[in-house]
C-alpha cells in the first residue's frame, strides 16, 4: 500500500472513531474500504477527502489534502490547497456527490499526524508553544501548537491572505482555510485550525481564526 493511501486510511478511521460532526467520508477514487466516492467536473485537481460534517442545520463539507509525513517537502506541496480553493471560489472545479452538486464550506489540510495534534515527524516538532488562555478560551486557538507545525499553518495563512486580496475574497459565504488535527495534550478528538470569514458578531466583519471541533 502506497503511504498517501495508509495515511488516508488511518485519518479515515480516527475520524469515524473519535468525531461528533463528521457523518460521512467520501474519497476520491474508489479505494480500499470501499468508502464513497466524490466527483468533480471541470478542472479535475482536486483534493483527497470530502468530510459531510452535522453543523445542526443543513450541513456542511470540508475538502481535505492528504499527505503523508515520509518528506517535509511531501507536506510542503500540500500548500496546492490553496489552488483547489481558487478552482473552486472563481467556478473552474465543482463538486459532486450522488450527481449533485455541493457547496465546499472548509479546505483543510492533513497528515496521519493529525491525530497526534501536528503535521511533520515528531522530530521537527519537539517544542509546544503555549497559547494565551483568553485566546484557547474564545476559541480562536487550541491551548497547545507544535512549533513545526505553527510555522507551517501561518506561512499558509500568510499565502492565503494575499491571494484573498487579488481575488477579493471577502464574502461571507466564502469557505474557510486551514488544517485538521487534535486538541494536543487535551483530547485526540478532531478540530479544524482554520481562517474564516466572521460575519456574525458584533464588529465589523473580517477574517479570523477559529478552533473548530468536529
């Protein structure tokens, strides 16, 4: 078995076993368990999973990039997310499940590290920095970030912020960007680090960060 389909595999089993939200996993390419599948049409590069998650409404979807953590430089090109993101907010890639279309509401990147709350081998991410409590507590950041990875996520972020500008994306339907992984040294339940667009509170809207858990 190739190491990208071990690491979806062993994300695909610690989300059925450990998330609340997420209700269906959907690949994309028949595969192994035979898990479902997800189709696009148009612009044909598209990311690995599509996670159906239960936000007490509607529902939503995550678009989530795959890598696994055999080379830094594997997990460096996941960066591409940022593309499928562009693909998908100028129309170029849609996404279907069953022949209908769906609405992408999160882009997220993981490893089969993600679980233990990082994305590179654990000897790039020997030291924890300890967020600030009123941060953890309004749920803009976990209490613990592995620095390898902190450093990973912001240059993403940072990438991700410019392209917003020439793309003018400030809409509040606009999907969020981020990574999926753990509550580090709290819980192994899965959370989406992410930045998304924050209409709903009262102050001007912006983009922000949110500790999201699934």
């Amino acid at each position: 078995m190739k190491p990208e389909e071990q690491a979806e595999i062993k994300i695909w089993d610690w989300l059925n076993k450990r998330s609340d939200k997420i209700k269906e996993i959907y690949f994309n390419r028949k595969n192994k368990i035979n898990a479902p599948i997800f189709q696009t049409k148009g612009n044909n590069k598209k990311p690995d999973f599509i996670l159906l998650i239960d936000n007490g409404c509607n529902g939503e979807y995550a678009a989530v990039e795959v890598k696994p953590i055999g080379r830094s430089r594997t997990i460096y090109d996941a960066g591409k997310i940022i593309d499928y993101y562009k693909n998908y907010i100028n129309g170029k890639t849609k996404y279907y499940i069953n022949k209908k279309e769906i609405k992408i509401n999160h882009f997220a990147i993981a490893t089969d590290n993600s679980e233990e709350g990082f994305l590179f081998k654990k000897q790039y991410e020997d030291k924890v920095k300890e967020n600030k409590g009123y941060l953890v507590r309004l749920g803009l950041l976990p209490k613990y970030e592995h620095i390898g990875t902190m450093r990973f996520l912001r240059k993403l972020w940072s990438d991700f912020d410019r392209e917003r500008k020439l793309l003018n994306i400030t809409k509040t339907k606009s999907p969020s960007l981020g990574i999926l992984m753990s509550n580090p040294q709290i819980d192994n339940k899965p959370h989406l680090l992410t930045v998304i667009y924050v209409d709903w509170l009262n102050k001007k809207p912006g983009w922000g960060q949110r500790f999201i858990k699934l």
